[in-house]
C-alpha cells in the first residue's frame, strides 16, 4: 500500500518507481514476522484473559516494534555490505534515515497489523472460521 501511495505521489513529478519488487520483498519479511510471533508467547500472552480490543493492541505494537526492528537489520545489513564495517553501517544507516518515509511505513504497516488481528482475534473467539463464512456466504433468509 505504502509504495503504490509514492507511486501515485510521484507520478506528477515524472519520477518512475518500481514499486513491485520492493513491496513484495517487504511483504515477505512482514510475513516471516507474523509467522513467527503467531508462534511465540509474545503473540499469545493475553488472547485468553483479556478483552479482544486490549490484545489487539498489545499484538499490533508487539509486532510492529519486531517488524521496525527487522527493517533496521535490513537496512544495517545492506549498509554493511557496501561500508564493509559495522560502525560505519551504522552511521551510514543513521545519517541516510529518513523519518516521514519511515514513519509512513510504520504507519501502514501498524494498520495492516491493526485489522489482521482484529480479525483473526474475532474469528478466533466466534469459532474458527465462523467470521470468513459470515462474511463470503450468503445469508439464508428462509427461502
């Protein structure tokens, strides 16, 4: 969403952006991400004594500081492999930082977060796929 967002924006100014190859690379690491955490006590901690609005919360900051932090390795990963040593990774990572963007990104990914947990946490308390039913299946009116 945030690179068809920037596509759109920079369309005016003539600038062409490959926004496919980067949103599906990020799509891959946001989805290592849920996998991992959907796994973890850290994404289970309060889905049984809490109310559903409280876990979604807590899940949706949980990952969104893990994804924020596996983008920041990426990022030092590839600063890394240009600098050649991890002190001027990092200073190179810092300096070349650029807030709006990465709070953009931070932003569509928090949502993004925001409405897979609100679902899979409503599905999961009405019963497993319960939701997906009511949502793609036709209502029986009595016919």
């Amino acid at each position: 969403m945030f690179f068809t967002l920037k596509k759109l924006l920079l369309i005016d100014y003539q600038v062409e952006v490959k926004v496919f190859p980067t949103a599906a690379i990020n799509a891959f690491i946001i989805a290592k991400v849920v996998i991992i955490l959907d796994h973890t006590s850290a994404g289970r901690r309060f889905e049984a004594r809490y109310p559903l609005w409280f876990v979604v919360m807590y899940k949706t900051l949980v990952y969104l500081v893990v994804a924020f932090f596996v983008f920041y390795l990426e990022r030092l990963y590839d600063a890394y492999q240009v600098t050649g040593q991890i002190g001027q990774a990092f200073d190179e990572v810092w300096e070349h930082r650029k807030q709006n963007v990465m709070l953009l990104k931070l932003l569509c990914i928090g949502l993004t977060f925001l409405g897979y947990h609100f679902y899979a946490g409503l599905d999961h308390r009405l019963g497993e796929g319960t939701l997906r039913r009511k949502i793609f299946e036709s209502p029986n009116l009595g016919n």
